[in-house]
C-alpha cells in the first residue's frame, strides 16, 4: 500500500494527476467468471494486480472487488497514469500471463472507460488511504 501511495504523490507532485490534467486513464472492467474456475481466477488475479501497482510506476490502481451476492461478477478500478501507461502495462510478462491463464474462466469482459467528475479530489482520497 505504501508503494502505491509514494507512486500516487509522485505523479501528483508531476502534476500527471491534477485537476487541471486529466491525462489518466480510468476504467472499469465487468467481469463475469466461470463458476468452476472462480477461486483459481481471484488467486491468478491477485497477483496479476499486486504485481502490476508495485512494478510498474504509470499504474496507479488495479483495484479487483467482487460483487458480495455474486461472487462471479468481478469489478476491476483501473486506473493509469495515462495511456501509454495502459498501453506498456499491456505487454508485461505479468498482464499477459494472467490474460492467457484465465482466459478460459472468463465467460464475459466489457471494458467501460471512465472520466473523472473531480479529479482534483483524488489525491485527498488516497491521502485518507494513507492515514488509515
């Protein structure tokens, strides 16, 4: 967690993250998995997003919950510093074991870009994070 914060207020300080830039990235990822498979796909999924916030400095959040009555429907935060960010994160070995390991768990994926309403809030939630 501390890793993700010194990254955060790295990229806030840069002015990556502000109210006046909006170059992140923020996305949703709906996912619906495959019953039989779905304790195998959180283990593989949690150390595809551990990995992805501590080695690589552009991501800010990978971010997997779950929905508490379905446990199948899996929510993913993503958040990018910007898109190239999401672009290399696309290439590393990491993402792409993951992707090819669950591919067949996952029975359906939506992709939902988002933009922020107040991205000038931001960095006063993680710094909430970071007193907890």
């Amino acid at each position: 967690m501390k890793h993700f914060l010194t990254i955060l207020l790295a990229l806030l300080s840069h002015g990556i993250v502000s109210a006046q830039n909006t170059t992140i990235m923020i996305r949703i990822s709906e996912i619906e998995i495959d019953p039989n498979y779905l304790e195998e796909y959180k283990a593989i999924l949690q150390k595809e997003s551990q990995a992805s916030v501590r080695l690589e400095p552009g991501v800010i959040s990978i971010y997997p919950m779950y929905q508490k009555d379905n446990p199948t429907q899996v929510r993913i935060l993503e958040i990018y510093a910007t898109r190239e960010a999401y672009e290399s994160h696309l290439k590393t070995p990491h993402f792409l074991t993951y992707k090819t390991t669950t591919l067949k768990m996952v029975k359906s994926l939506k992709l939902i870009d988002m933009e922020a309403i107040d991205p000038g809030n931001m960095p006063t939630i993680f710094r909430k994070l970071q007193d907890k």
